[in-house]
C-alpha cells in the first residue's frame, strides 16, 4: 500500500496541485459513477441558475458528506431559488420552513395531539421531518425557536415528551440569512453556527452573469424555474457515493497540515476565537470529498485549502480592532494558510 501511495503523490509535480483534474489516476476506489452524477447535477442548475459554481459545488460536497450550509447573501442572488432547484435534482423528500419572529418550536418539530378515539396523545410530525430542508431567513426566528434546532442537526433526531424520533436520511439543512438587515433578526448563537459545515457567501454575478441571467429569463417567456429540473440522484446512489467518500485515503501529513492551520487560528493575533476540533473534522470531510469529486481517491493540499475558508467562514470571529479596520475572515484564513508550510 505504501509504494502504491509514493507512486501517487510521484505523479503529482510539486506546486501544480490545481490541475489535478486533467491527470489520470489508477484509483483503489471506482469514482467514474460519482463524477457523472455530479456533472449531472450542475447541468440540470445550470438551466436555470447562472454563474454561482461555486456555491454549487460547495452544496454537492455538503451533501455528500451529511453536512448542513449557511447560505449568505444580499436579497436577489439566488440564494433560496438555487438551495430548491438543487433539492429537486434529488429524488428525495423537500420541505421549506419560513423563520419569522413569531415562529414556535412546535412549528417545527412538531407537537401531541390527543385522539379522542384511543384517548392517547399522537406525535404529528413538523415539516422538520424531511430529507433536505430549506429554512428562509433562520435569523428571523426567536432564540427558543432556534435552539430546538440544536438536536435535530448534530444527532439527526427529534426528541419529543420523553420520545426519540430519528430523522430520515438524508437529512440536511440549508439556511439562509441576509447579512444585511437587522432589524426583526436574532443573532445566531455560536454553538448552533458550529453545526454549519460550510457558510457559503454569495456574491453579486459578473456583468457578463447579469446579462446571461437577463436573457435566460425573458427566453424563458414565463415558465416556471422548477419545471425545467428533474431529478438525477436517488437516495441509493447517494448512499454508495458516501461509502466511496470514506474510502479516500489521507495520509498523516494531511492531517497534520489540517492540524497546523486549525491550531493557528486559536492563537492569531488577529482573531478572537479559532476553530474547534469540528471545524478540524469538517474539513477533513469536505477535503475527502472535495478529491472524490474530481476523480481521486486521495487528498491533496488544493483540497485543504478549497475546504478551509467555507468551513472556518463561520467558526472564527475576528478581534474588535480588526473588525474595525474592515478586515474580514476570509482574508485572515487565506493568511494563516499562507504561513503554514505544504506538505510534500
């Protein structure tokens, strides 16, 4: 196993990790089938959804590996259009909660009932119990209405009066937020943005986008975004692309290395609080699927670095002082992989 490892990283010239891609590997793991399925998802998105590869391919990777997705971004960008049209490219179960200050747990989670004809209380189940959920606007929710979340994300279940309902799987949340306004919002608390894998921020398209987008739509003459989508993965082959995804060899150089650079952020002078050891695992996952998607069996440093400002976007806060200059997370992250050195 080890030479077969030696001749993979041989063929891989140092500092040309990004065109990865374009080279043939003997894989231990046939990933043929996981890169037709994901080709297949960005052609069906990109019917209708123009530009945003990024965001797409950040939510193929957090579906991939059970993770949840903050999705940020100014109002108009295709934040909750594209979070729908990429669940309806799943056979699989959808459900969309809007968060409003007024909203209650039991909204969510569900509540008993008691049924006159057997005189007992009945579990009806909130529209939380689906495989992708959609939530607008989670801010908006009250703190009560957001900690009922806490469980339902870290351990997939709802426990109700002394009750635990497992979730089906898949089960991942996607939430989006408007970075913008405030008023009528209520502050995530750090523990529930922990169970975030990825905080995606969504930029305004490119000219060349906003004129794509333009035309798109009157070409479209009215028809409806959704009509244009069908589904391509099925929960079976989602389940055995996860399987495959465990299988991605990652030597102790690349934890080491993911090691070094999650360790920095808890000691920068720059930030206030670093990342957690899930920040370490979360991008040990994403990083796994990130060289399966791309037709290897094995990580290398680019897929470290594509996971790491996604996963840490929302898990470091920056010192007042810098804050104050304007500086941003994602600047000090790209920082800190600058200075740790690449494994070879």
């Amino acid at each position: 196993m080890e030479n077969n490892d030696q001749n993979r990283n041989e063929q891989i010239p140092e500092g040309n990790e990004q065109n990865t891609s374009n080279l043939s590997f003997n894989n231990r793991i046939p990933l043929e089938d996981l890169k037709n399925a994901v080709a297949a998802i960005k052609t069906e998105l990109g019917k209708v959804i123009i530009g945003q590869q990024n965001f797409i391919e950040l939510l193929i990777v957090a579906l991939l590996v059970d993770g949840h997705v903050l999705i940020e971004g100014v109002p108009g960008i295709a934040k909750t259009i594209t979070a729908k049209l990429f669940a309806k490219t799943l056979k699989t179960d959808f459900s969309r909660i809007q968060f409003t200050p007024d909203l209650m747990p039991s909204d969510i989670l569900g509540t008993s009932i008691f049924n006159v004809k057997s005189s007992e209380f009945e579990f009806k189940k909130g529209p939380i119990f689906s495989n992708i959920i959609l939530i607008d606007e989670i801010n908006r929710a009250p703190a009560k209405t957001q900690a009922a979340m806490f469980e339902t994300m870290e351990e997939r279940q709802v426990t109700m009066d002394g009750t635990t309902y497992a979730m089906d799987k898949p089960f991942i949340v996607l939430a989006t937020q408007n970075p913008i306004e405030q008023e009528g919002t209520y502050a995530l608390p750090e523990a529930q943005l922990d169970r975030f894998l990825f905080k995606i921020k969504v930029d305004y398209p490119s000219l060349e986008e906003e004129i794509k987008i333009i035309q798109t739509h009157h070409e479209r003459k009215g028809s409806k975004a959704q009509e244009l989508i069908k589904g391509v993965l099925t929960t079976k082959q989602l389940s055995d692309f996860k399987l495959k995804i465990q299988e991605v060899m990652v030597e102790e150089k690349i934890i080491k290395y993911i090691a070094d650079i999650i360790t920095k952020t808890r000691n920068h002078p720059h930030l206030y609080l670093g990342g957690s050891p899930r920040a370490s695992i979360a991008t040990l996952n994403a990083s796994k699927a990130f060289a399966a998607i791309n037709g290897r069996d094995f990580v290398i440093p680019e897929d470290i670095k594509r996971a790491l400002v996604p996963v840490l976007n929302h898990r470091v806060i920056l010192t007042p002082e810098r804050e104050m200059e304007g500086m941003t997370t994602e600047s000090v992250v790209n920082m800190i992989i600058e200075s740790i050195e690449i494994p070879r």
